[in-house]
C-alpha cells in the first residue's frame, strides 16, 4: 500500500484493489481565506484525478474543492459516499455531475478484490455540522485510518476494523474562536492558548486509543494569505490564534509519548507500507525545502502571500453583487423564518435576540418570537458584524451551512454576553428545512425515552429513520407499508425494508406479536 499527501486532509491512497482519493482541495477556501499549508499546487492532480475511488469525508470546503474536482476528476469515478441522515453532500456531488454512487453503511467494511474499506459517519448536529467520517482501509498488504476532522465517540465499533499500521488524524484547529470575537487581547492570548491544549488533547486521546505503530499528524494547519488575516498564521503573531502545525504537535507528542513513532506528512509525502514495514519520502519538496517551512515558517508565508494576491482576487471576483439592505432583510426574514418557526428547541435554547450588522443593514433576529426584522435598540445576547459581499453571495447561492463559508472564513467580527451559545451557532448552520427538521429531532430524542410507538395494528419505531420526525405524528399505513409524510419515505414492515432508498430499515412488528422483526442490514 502507498500513500500520499495531497495538503491539508487529502491524501492518494493506492492498494492491491484499486485507488481511493480523499479530500482533494487547492483552493482556497471560505470566501478566499483558507489555502493549504504548504502549498500543494505542484502536485500531478492529473494522475491523482485518475483515481479509482472518490472519498469527501465531509461537505466543509477544506475537504471539498468543486473547482479541483471539475478539473482534474473524471464523473466516471466511483464515489464512496458516507451514510448521513441529509443528502447535502450526495447532491453537491450530483451537481458536479457524479452519478456512480456507492452508498456506504456506517461502520459497514466494504470489499473490492483484495481491497476492503469501511466509512464510519458521525451524524450530530455538531459534526460537520451532520455530517463527518473517517475512512479504514485495508489491503493485506497493509492498513490505514484516515479520521482527518471526525471525532468518534464509539471507537469500538470504528476500530473492530483493525488496528491501523499507519493513522492519520488532525490535529490542527478548524474554528474561528477566539480570534473573531470582541475580547481584550490578553483574554483572546489566554483563549487561544486554553484552545491549542485542548487540541493537543484530544489528538492525544485519540492517537492513545487507537495505538497504531506510526501516527501522521494532518488536516491543517490552512495558510491564511489575506492581507487582513495574515497575523493569523499559526500561533499568531500576538499568540492569540490556535492553528498549531505538523512539527509542533509532532514535538508535543514525543515530550508526551516518546515511543510513538511520527512523522511529517505533506503535500507529496510517500507513505510505503508492506506486512508492517514502513517508509517515508518526500517527493515534491527537498528535506531542505521543508526544514525551511517549519522554521522559517513566517517567511515562508510571506512569500506565499505576496505571490498570489492574484487567487484572492479572483475569489472576490465571483462575489455577487451587495443587495440593497431593504431587499437582503427581506431575502432573510423569507428564508430564516419558516426555519425558526420549525425549530422550537434551537428557539428556546438560543432565548434571545441576535443583532446583525451587515453592511447598512442593521437587524435583529428575534428567536422567541421567530421573527427578523430591523434592529430597534434592543439589548442582544450576541452581534455580529459582516461584510454585505459575503452575505450576498450565501443568499445567492443559498448557502445552508454558514461555518462553510462566513464563519471559518473570519472575514467577521462576534462579540456575545455570557457563554458560548450551542443553539445559536447550530442554526446558523443548518439553514434548511431538512437539517432543522433533523437537528429538532435529534435533540428531542435525547430525552425520548419512548423507543416505539403503536401505529394501527403494527408497532413501529417511533422515529422516522430518515431524519428522526415522530412517526405518532408523521406516519401513515396502508397495506402493510408505512409512509412517512414528511419526506414521503416508505417501509415495508413486514421485513423492516425501505421502499424509497437503500438502507435505513426500520424496526418494526404486528402490536399482537411477541418479538419484533429483526431489521435488515441494508
């Protein structure tokens, strides 16, 4: 098996039974802000395009690049698509044209010839948001993880796949806390470095539970070449950022676990592996040429920032033009209203009013009231101030996920009264009937203590396997198959099958028998 690094999380991946290409992205991202350090456009994208698999572990654009993949990737190439309750991510592909779709089941190993693979989704509203996933791999000759950003609770179940020779997971930040938000500069230095340990942390957790022989820190840290952001990079010039890179976690794991054996991985880093024996090379840059870009890293993004002013450019170039303020707080209150009428929870759990100044527009969204109007004065739990260019870019392309384009930008500012508000932030990015309708559901099924529910003459489970509505409520049966009006799913209860799509059975049995149907696997 052999493995290389295409910058940030994407990695080739070539085995006895085909090749997989993972997160491929150049960039940059959000908004223009995000470029992969260290620069990876010299890579041969053709021949990493001629891949024999697809994997976007999720749809955040550090991991989905549409430009590259419109580029350089063939719409012939099997997509390896993870099992997430909403079809965000399947769509985007199917708008690039991507039809030859394998639908993965999570946790599910998959076998192709001598390759086997499983893809292992993460699916609260905080992962991704609804959506995460990590790929194993395995060929005989030898096997990998790649977790680049999910964080699994049950690695049991993920690692019942094996033990991986060679892990790959990040260990860099993915967050726009502290450095957007209105904090004394001492607070945000103190933030940032609370931040950084708690990276450490859980990258440390997980390199302990899963104890593979050979570790590649990745999936960050992105170069930031903006003029207004370049004091970001890193630790920050004021040590206020959190973005920590390969050589310093890898310093931290070896004063942490000296045994642990890790390694650099970056853009053409080569990865060998066969029957446990493993070697590294570099194939893009000299040792002398990465040496450089750890140590001398703040001249090294200099010259990256003075040599392509031309991408920025062109990001804001494809910005659509700024909405008249009257006309974007209309666009808004007819988009986010519906939203928050539906979303009781995330309206109770916010609590508040939310102040949003976007360019001349001023206003409030007020969540107890589900409402959106102009700002009046009120006092706020939190505020926001945005460039009106990226906001009339989300309303144009009706952007549902703003972490995925304005907020890891950091093209803002925040400021808040009191804590970190979980509700609030999951709204904004889940800006869509079908992830609110999800997220409702997921929270409410936390405290549901009632698994099934009686539907006529049938016991079913009480939540729709689609996106978890109240079957008491959405669920109608005819003739033995259960209709879900929401999305208009259909069940055939005497199996457990689903009718509209593959996967998602439910658990279901006649209320006059004692033992339920076992549901099918697939």
């Amino acid at each position: 098996m052999r493995i290389t690094g295409l910058g940030h999380a994407g990695m080739f991946i070539e085995t006895a039974g085909g090749s997989i290409l993972c997160d491929p992205v150049v960039g940059p991202s959000f908004f223009g802000s995000w470029f992969p350090f260290p620069d990876n456009r010299g890579l041969d994208w053709e021949r990493f395009g001629r891949a024999d698999f697809l994997y976007i572990s999720h749809r955040h654009r550090d991991h989905f690049d549409p430009a590259l993949l419109k580029a350089h990737v063939s719409t012939d190439i099997r997509v390896l698509l993870p099992d997430y309750p909403t079809d965000d991510l399947e769509r985007d592909l199917r708008a690039l044209g991507y039809e030859n779709i394998i639908y993965t089941q999570a946790g599910v190993p998959l076998e192709f010839g001598d390759l086997k693979l499983m893809v292992t989704p993460l699916r609260a509203p905080s992962d991704g948001p609804i959506g995460d996933s990590s790929l194993s791999v395995d060929d005989g000759t030898g096997s990998v993880l790649n977790q680049n950003d999910s964080h699994p609770l049950d690695l049991e179940k993920l690692l019942s796949f094996g033990t991986p020779d060679a892990y790959f997971t990040q260990v860099s930040g993915a967050i726009w806390w502290p450095m957007v938000y209105d904090l004394p500069q001492d607070a945000k230095q103190n933030f940032a470095q609370l931040k950084r340990d708690a990276q450490n942390k859980r990258a440390m957790y997980y390199i302990d539970k899963v104890d593979a022989p050979h570790v590649f820190p990745m999936a960050g840290p992105p170069m930031f070449l903006r003029e207004e952001l370049f004091r970001y990079n890193g630790w920050g010039e004021q040590d206020d950022s959190i973005f920590t890179d390969q050589a310093q976690f890898l310093a931290h794991m070896a004063a942490e676990r000296p045994e642990q054996k890790g390694y650099l991985f970056v853009p053409g880093t080569q990865v060998d592996l066969n029957g446990g024996v493993l070697e590294v090379t570099q194939t893009l840059y000299t040792e002398a040429e990465i040496e450089r870009m750890f140590s001398d890293k703040w001249a090294y993004l200099a010259e990256q920032r003075d040599s392509r002013q031309d991408e920025v450019r062109a990001e804001i170039a494809t910005r659509a033009a700024v909405l008249p303020p009257d006309e974007m707080l209309q666009a808004i209150k007819q988009w986010w209203e519906p939203l928050l009428r539906r979303a009781r929870t995330i309206r109770n759990g916010v609590g508040g009013l939310v102040r949003f100044r976007i360019g001349e527009l001023d206003m409030v969204v007020d969540f107890p009231r589900a409402k959106v109007r102009e700002y009046a004065g009120e006092d706020c739990i939190y505020w926001y101030t945005i460039p009106a260019d990226l906001v009339s870019t989300n309303i144009r392309d009706h952007e549902i996920d703003w972490s995925n384009s304005i907020f890891l930008s950091m093209q803002f500012e925040v400021g808040r009264s009191g804590k970190f508000n979980e509700f609030l932030t999951t709204f904004l990015k889940c800006l869509s009937r079908d992830r609110i309708e999800y997220v409702e559901n997921w929270y409410a099924e936390q405290s549901d203590q009632t698994e099934d529910a009686e539907l006529g003459d049938w016991t079913v489970q009480r939540r729709c396997p689609h996106l978890r509505a109240d079957l008491t409520k959405t669920g109608k049966i005819e003739d033995g198959v259960l209709t879900c009006s929401l999305h208009d799913w259909k069940w055939d209860l005497a199996s457990g099958r689903c009718l509209t799509t593959q996967g998602h059975p439910i658990r279901a049995s006649r209320t006059d028998e004692v033992t339920p149907a076992a549901s099918p696997a697939a």
